[in-house]
C-alpha cells in the first residue's frame, strides 16, 4: 500500500484488479484473483457494487480511494489537450454520466 496520497487526473476501469495473480500476469483483469473479497465468486472485484464483487463503493465521486491504484490506474499528463468530457470515452463512467 502506499503511504501517500497522490492527486491527478486519471481513468479507472469499472473492475479492480490487483496486477500481481495468474490471472493479471495473463491479461485477464476482470478475474483477478486479489481483488473479490467475495470466496464465492469467481471473478475479481468491481466498483459500485453489492458483497457480490467485493462491495467496493462506487467511483463517481471527486475523491476516490483505489485498491491497487499503482497497477489499474491510467494517469492523464497534465499536458493532455482533451478536454474532461472527452476523456470519459476511456472509462466505463460515460453511459452514467450522459443518461
């Protein structure tokens, strides 16, 4: 875990995966073995979910905390030219937002 906080703009998907199981060592994210709190359930946590997927709150907020930020994270360089708006293309967010 790191110890500091660090504030940018960035991109996360809807799931949460851990960079360090089988299943992220094969580019296969979603099933990550590390991020469900949930034994029962055979794929990897996401957010805005119930227990189900590992009861993460949901990520349309200002601030968010993120499990395994340093792997999942897309950070957008300062020097980006895109407008917010155009970046919600890159996340699964866009269809929330725009409904």
């Amino acid at each position: 875990m790191a110890s500091r906080l660090i504030v940018c703009t960035s991109v996360l998907p809807f799931n949460i995966s851990c960079g360090e199981c089988f299943y992220c060592n094969h580019e296969m994210e979603s099933q990550c073995d590390n991020s469900n709190r949930n034994p029962e359930i055979y794929t990897g946590g996401y957010f805005g979910s119930t227990e189900h997927y590992g009861n993460y709150p949901g990520s349309q907020a200002e601030f968010l905390r993120v499990p395994y930020g340093n792997f999942m994270t897309f950070v957008i360089p300062e020097s980006c030219e895109l407008e917010d708006k155009a970046l919600l293309f890159l996340s699964e967010r866009y269809l929330d937002f725009t409904a």
